[in-house]
C-alpha cells in the first residue's frame, strides 16, 4: 500500500463530524484501495511465517453481506507453537536497549499513520463504523502507541536508583523488566485501538505477543500484524492466532509459557479467563471488562448539551462500546423535557451505510446483535414504553445488512434486566429520579463501574458526584459525549469494580508499568 500524502485534522471519537473535503477525498481514496485487495485467505502468523489450517472461515461484511475474505482457524497446536516462538524470540527482544524497541514501536505508529485511510475503510466494511470513527480508530492506536513510547521514555527504561542506608559501597537500582510472553485477546469493536495499543505497550515494555483478535475482525488483525512486522518487530516477537475464543483463547490462556494477558471484552468471558489464568499461580491479567455506564441530568443541566452529549455517547457505532452511555437518570423536574429533546435529535440520525459520508450509523455486527435488540425492545413495549425507535430496518439498500434504530425507553425501573445487563446495542433507558444523590445511588448499584457522565450547573452537586461515583472514567458537562470518547494521553481509559482487573487506564501515566515486573538489583563495591 503507498502512502497518501496529507495534512490532515485531528479525529478523535470527540469530533462531531468532517468539515475537510479532503479529508472525505482521503477516506474515499482509500476505501477504493483496501476494496480493491478485499478476497485474500488470511493466515495465522507464527516466528514470522505464514500457517495455514485444515480449517477456514469466511468473513462478511455487517453492512451488505458481501464476503470481505477468508482466515485460517488456529489449531491447539498452532496456538503452542505461536507462544513457543515467542518464548523463543523474547531474551533477544528484551535484552535489547529500550531505545531500540520505542524506536521499532514509534515506526509501526508512523506505518499506521501512512495506511490510516486505507485501514479506516477497511474497518467500514468489516465492522460497520462510520468514517469518523473508522478514522479515529486507527488515531487512537497510534496515539496509544505513542503514548507508551513515550511513558518509557520518559521514566528512562524504569530503571532507577535507589538509596543505600549510608554505606557509599552499596549499588541499588530498582529495574522494571518484561514477564516474557503475553497473550493479546481482543474484541471486534475497536480492532485496531484495543490490539495496537495493548500490544504496544506490552512490546516497548520488552515482552513478546501472541494476539488472538475477534473472529468479527480478522482482516484489521491481519493488517495490524503486517505493520508490526514492516516497522521491524522481528520474526517471533508479535504473532498472530485467529479463531474462537472458545478454542484459541482457551488454548492460549491455558498454555503455561503464556505470561501475562491482556484482553477486552465482556465481564463473563473476562472473569472466566481471570480465574483460568491463575490456575497454578498469580499471573498478570490486565482487563477491560464492559460497563453499563450511566449519565445524570440535574434540574439545572444545560438540557441542549446534555441531550447532544448523550446521544453520542448512547449511539455512536451503535452502541458497541463498552463505555456507551445506556442508563440515564434524570431529575424528574426535567425528565419530559430532556427526554424530548433527547428524542428531536435521535430522529435527525442519519442511517446507512457507514462508507457513506451522509450516514452516522452503520449496522450492527451481527444477526446475534440484532436478535439481543429486537429482545431488549419486546421486553422494554412489556415492562415499559418506547420513546423512539424499535424496529430493525430493511428498506432497500439495508436488506441484507444488520440495520436498526437507535432505541430510548422509558418507564422501567433501574433494576431491571435492560438496566443491568451490557446489550451492546443502540438502546439507552431513562429512569426519573428525585434528586441527584438518588441518581448516584441508582448509577453506583451495579457491579461494572467503567465510565460515568454528570450534567448540572451546581458546583456542589458536581463535587459530590466527583467524590461517590464508582467508575473510573468520569465526565462533567461534556458536550462531547457524556461516558464515551476517552483518549491516549487525554482521558486514561480503565474502569473500577467488575469492567477491570487492574484499575489503571489504557493512555494513561500507569498502563505501561503493567507489563513489567520490578527487580530490586543491589551490586556490592
Ligand atoms: C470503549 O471502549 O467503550 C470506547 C472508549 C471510549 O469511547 O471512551
């Protein structure tokens, strides 16, 4: 792929939409290049070679069905010899000088910047996302890798003297040093973002990878390992495993050589490989495990914003973030006139195909997603009332993509299923409630604590939710997005509770530092 030359904005997943033809010029220059290498078998990538397998799948594209390519499903077998290789590979890559591998690292983000509007289009078609979001996708892996340079750099290696108790003869230095191999499980949402920057940070630190991404994604896996492998990550170092999580996960968490995970995804899977992992004894997991992430509205908000707000955060993509905003508590004073506003401008959503530059949102990734919707809405028209929305849509053009609205219900108590359970899907729920201090009551009662959002114009108010809220993401007043739109080196992006392992955020000034473990090493005159 040739690099297109540009002097492009800044997209992050706070950018409301592209006021820059040539930007829409670029992204459309490179749809038309990715489409045109669509059809390839994809194959695992095991110490630098190719390997195929007895058995295949077909990837299709959510928007039309069409068939974007076929990937190899790793074998047990393939999943061992992939953590053998890079055992094999890591005293190599961890002796050398850190400089060396941010150096490798900074050259596979400045690869991701030349192939950025090529990879944009290609996350269109396999995933759905709209050409804002496509395009922040792959910025935000690049700024996540980044960002991982640079925190090692900055803390020169983690390799710092200590003191020594008066005695000149003593040499202490606290060194922070790689486990050795981790295992990168990620999901289909955001393909690059949640594999780059994880593996990024796992491979600065000195560690060797084995990624296994969502099967829903496996051509941005490809291509993801294509840029580690042209920006210099030798043979061995970053290697790559397609297939179930149900065979290939498990093969590659139970496989002891495996010394650290990292892995997005849902809290069942999440905690499942937890308990797994830790089998013989304590191993590193670093997990980002979903959120039901809740918004308040105080009868003092700023309504316009609030609602402009939250409606991104409840349907951009559709929903399939783990931080999208699916539980609204609003004082009652203002319910009716928020939830109408809130309504006036979900109607304006434009829907469709996502390569499209006029339409917002996409489809959803698969029949099963669409199947776990039109449930939520049956049982929300049972227990409670539809504001807007509810329906899939097949109008010609949609027919044979996974298309539905974006949904906004009401009348249902914050403990029900559609409250409690992560759907991941355009569907968001406001409750009324009396006061602000019973909004927090309701947001904290659930065991994911990932992101949380709060509109008021009450300084006292915005102190008090600051203090009790239990999500590790928080935002006031942003018109932005209420619960989603965090960034590398902006809005470290980690949870508390059940939507992490670990409670340190991705972008963050202690994310690296988590694929490293300290030795202590004193060296006597
Ligand atoms: C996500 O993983 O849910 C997206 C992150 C964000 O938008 O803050």
């Amino acid at each position: 792929m040739t690099a297109i030359p540009s002097t492009r904005p800044k997209i992050t997943y706070a950018t409301a939409q592209i006021d820059n033809e040539q930007l829409d010029l670029e992204y459309e220059a490179g749809l038309a290049a990715i489409r045109a290498t669509l059809g390839e078998h994809l194959q695992n990538v095991v110490g630098g070679r190719e390997v195929d397998s007895a058995q295949s799948s077909a990837k299709q594209s959510p928007i039309d069905g069409a068939q974007l390519g076929t990937f190899a499903l790793a074998t047990e077998l393939d999943v061992h010899a992939a953590v053998g290789a890079a055992r094999s590979a890591f005293p190599a890559w961890s002796r050398r000088p850190w400089q060396e591998r941010v150096a490798i690292l900074r050259r596979a983000a400045d690869l991701l910047g030349e192939r950025q509007m090529q990879l944009a289009g290609l996350l269109s078609l396999e995933v759905g996302k709209n050409r804002l979001e496509a395009i922040g996708d792959v910025e935000e892996t690049i700024d996540l890798i980044r960002w991982s340079c640079r925190m090692v750099e900055q803390s020169d290696g983690f390799d710092r003297p200590m003191g020594n108790l008066g005695d000149a003869t003593v040499h202490t230095r606290s060194v922070l040093r790689p486990f050795g191999v981790w295992a990168v499980i990620s999901p289909f949402n955001f393909p690059f973002a949640l594999a780059g920057g994880p593996a990024g940070a796992a491979l600065v630190a000195g560690n060797t990878v084995v990624f296994k991404p969502s099967s829903d994604a496996p051509l941005s896996a490809a291509h993801l390992t294509r840029v580690m492998r042209d920006a210099g990550v030798p043979d061995g170092v970053f290697n790559l495993v397609m297939g179930p999580g149900e065979t290939v996960g498990a093969a590659l968490v139970d496989d002891p050589d495996v010394g650290g995970v990292v892995f997005t995804g849902s809290f069942e899977v999440g905690f499942g490989l937890y308990k797994r992992f830790a089998r013989t004894y304590p191993k590193p997991m670093i997990a980002e495990m979903g959120g039901k992430s809740p918004s308040i509205v105080a009868r003092t908000a700023d309504l316009d914003e609030a609602a402009e707000g939250i409606l991104r955060s409840a349907f951009a993509f559709g929903a399939q973030k783990c931080a999208a905003n699916s539980r609204i508590f609003v004082e009652r004073s203002v319910h009716d006139d928020f939830v109408r506003r809130l309504v006036e401008k979900t109607e304006k959503i434009t829907i469709g195909d996502p390569t499209r530059r006029e339409n917002w949102l996409g489809p959803l990734i698969s029949a099963r997603s669409v199947g776990r919707y039109e449930t939520a809405v049956a049982e929300a028209r049972r227990d409670g009332r539809v504001y807007i929305g509810g329906e899939r849509l097949s109008d010609a053009g949609l027919e044979s993509g996974y298309f539905v609205e974006p949904t906004i219900v009401g009348g249902l108590s914050h403990e029900h299923r559609l409250l409690r359970d992560e759907l991941f899907v355009p569907f968001t729920a406001v409750v009324p409630v009396d006061s602000v201090d019973q909004a927090l009551d309701f947001a904290n009662d659930h065991i994911l604590g990932l992101t949380a959002g709060i509109y008021s114009e009450d300084k006292s108010e915005i102190d008090e939710f600051l203090a009790r809220i239990e999500a590790g993401v928080v935002y006031v007043n942003r018109r932005a997005g209420s619960t989603t739109g965090a960034w590398a080196g902006a809005q470290p992006f980690g949870g508390w509770k059940g939507s992490t392992a670990t409670g340190r955020g991705s972008g963050g000034y202690y994310y690296v530092q988590q694929f490293m473990r300290e030795q202590s090493r004193t060296i006597v005159d």
